[in-house]
C-alpha cells in the first residue's frame, strides 16, 4: 500500500479551509460512536449504516482528469471503482497536523452521509519488511501515533483496520518488536475511544487458523470488535469466510470480522502484486444474518498500484491499466 499520492497535498489544503469556514460537529447516530469499550466485540454491528465515501480517493481524481481530457469512456469505467466507498489509509507520509486534518474531514464526510467511515492503521515498525510498502514507525513513535488517531476519532462514526499484514508476517524480518504488544496497545487506545477496530488476520491462504487465532489473542482482538481477512488479497469471498468462521471459533465463537472484496471476484491467480485476471468484488455494504460477518469492504484500494511489480509504479499511485481491467473483469 501507499506512500501519500500527490493529488492529497492540494485535497489537504482545501480540506482545512474547509475545517475553518464550515465547521460540523463529529458526531453521528451509528453504532461506532455509540459504542463503550465493554460493548464493542458484542454489541451492534458498528458498520450497520454503510461505509462512507472517502473525501478523496485516488479513483475520483483519476475520473475528473479523464473527463477534462475528453475520454468519456474510461471516465466511465473508472466511475465503477469512484462511485464505490473506500478504506483510507493512515501511514508515516502524514505529519502529526496532516494527519488530524484527515481523519477530522474524513469522519465530517462521513457525518454528511449518514454512514462510517473505514480507517486503516499502517505505520508499524518494520512494515512490510522492506518489501513495496517498507516503512513504519519506530514503537515509541508508532504508541503516539496511534493515541493520536483514538483521541481524534473520538465520538465519530468510524472503524478501524489495524495493520494489514502485521501479524501474518511476524518473525519473518529484523525491527519488529514485540509487534504483537504494539497492536494490543493501539485496540486498547481505539476502545478507549470507543472506536470499533479489526486486527489483521491475513487470509485464508497465509497463515493457518490455529496459529492466527493465537496471534489474534496476543494482539488483544477480546478488545476489538474482531479481525478482518483478505486485506488488499485476491482469495474468494466464500474461502475467506469459512477461514474466518474456523478462526471465529477458535476464539471462542463470539467475535466478529469483516472481508476485504475489492479484487476478489476472480479470485487468486497465483501472484500478490498487481497480478493480471483479477476483478471487483462484491461491492461494499453490510451483512446480517451470516455467522459473524459485520460487513465486505473495499479496503484496499482499486486501482492503487501494490508497488513497482507487473509494469505498475509506485505503492498507492494510481495504476490506470491495473483499474480498467478490475472494471472490466468485475464481478456481476
């Protein structure tokens, strides 16, 4: 995943002018602001209203550049992805200010609409290991950073994903720490805050159930609503859920989870980064009524590179080619 596209540096500024001119209260009617931490892993579905739109989303600027230049059609393909709501991701390319000003005008976006916005946390020390989306804090900057991002979404409606990786990848690289600590610290700050968090739990073809579900306690997940599968995968929809059922039930059957659709409509064809053949999955909304499904979110991206790998750029530049053909290959 990302370094900060550029597009978010002017979205920035307009963004806090936006904050002075127009101020709006942060709050919500949703279940995530409603949420005490005693109640979060059982009691309403904090994602019951719907993810929110992003107030940016690399996908959007793309549609509004193809539209001034005259190519009406791939405007429209991408409109597919842009229409469609989004996680956002928070990572060590924000200062402290940046940072606030995000998840301040995010959370206001989601207040307008009725619906939660989807935060994922992704700055752990080590991140990656030194792979497309290297990076991460050091600790005593990563506990900051994260009582920062709790104390700011405090009394919104949102939810949290907490490190896309993080625990599937422990041991597998030099810095790390005692990751599985710096997890629980972060769930514990977002519960304090009363915000709804699912920690990472790979997928259904990583890391076996057994060995997750342990990693998942360490982590704190009897703190956090649940886990969430599939971030940024490929997996189907219906392996990644009796994934999550087995892991459900190793933890005692109570807890929830959440799965990450947005490229799984083909499912997985052999290779992780920015892999031809693969297609939109269902598209983003809540669930009621199947097991402990809270909600199938667009986490990662579309259309956002997964780094320069297959003739893509960067992590988190728009990957033009890449979006097209999850638009055209979508799951109907």
């Amino acid at each position: 995943m990302p370094s900060r596209p550029a597009p978010w540096r002017t979205w920035l500024v307009a963004s806090a002018l936006a904050l002075i001119v127009a101020p709006l209260a942060l709050v919500g009617s949703s279940a995530a602001s409603a949420a005490s931490p005693s109640t979060i892993s059982t009691g309403p579905n904090p994602l019951a209203s719907g993810p929110a739109l992003p107030a940016f989303s690399a996908a959007a600027e793309a549609q509004q550049a193809a539209i001034r230049a005259g190519r009406t059609s791939v405007a429209k393909r991408i409109g597919v992805i842009a229409a469609q709501p989004s996680a956002v991701w928070l990572g060590d390319w924000y200062d402290r200010a940046s940072l606030v000003r995000v998840l301040q005008a995010e959370t206001r976006a989601a207040v307008q609409q009725k619906k939660v916005a989807v935060f994922v946390l992704y700055a752990i020390p080590a991140r990656d290991c030194g792979q497309h989306s290297a990076g991460g804090f050091d600790a005593a900057a990563y506990r900051e950073w994260t009582k920062t991002i709790a104390r700011t979404l405090r009394g919104t409606p949102s939810v949290a994903i907490v490190e896309p990786d993080a625990l599937a990848m422990i041991g597998e690289c030099e810095g790390q720490g005692d990751r599985a600590a710096l997890i629980r610290q972060a769930v514990r700050d977002l519960a304090a805050a009363n915000v709804p968090a699912y920690i990472d739990a790979g997928n259904s073809g990583w890391v076996p159930a057994e060995a997750m579900a342990e990693r998942l306690r360490a982590a704190g997940v009897s703190e956090a609503r649940g886990f969430a599968t599939n971030v940024s995968g490929f997996r189907g929809t219906a392996s990644e859920q009796k994934y999550a059922e087995r892991v459900r039930a190793l933890l005692g059957g109570t807890t929830r989870y959440v799965i990450d659709t947005s490229r799984n409509g083909r499912g997985w064809t052999g290779d992780w980064c920015n892999p031809a053949g693969v297609g939109l999955g269902s598209t983003p909304r809540a669930v009621t009524g199947s097991g402990g499904l809270d909600a199938l979110l667009w986490i990662k991206r579309p259309g956002e590179s997964d780094g320069g790998c297959n003739g893509g750029p960067a992590a988190g530049s728009w990957f033009e080619k890449a979006a097209l053909e999850l638009v055209s290959l979508r799951k109907t």
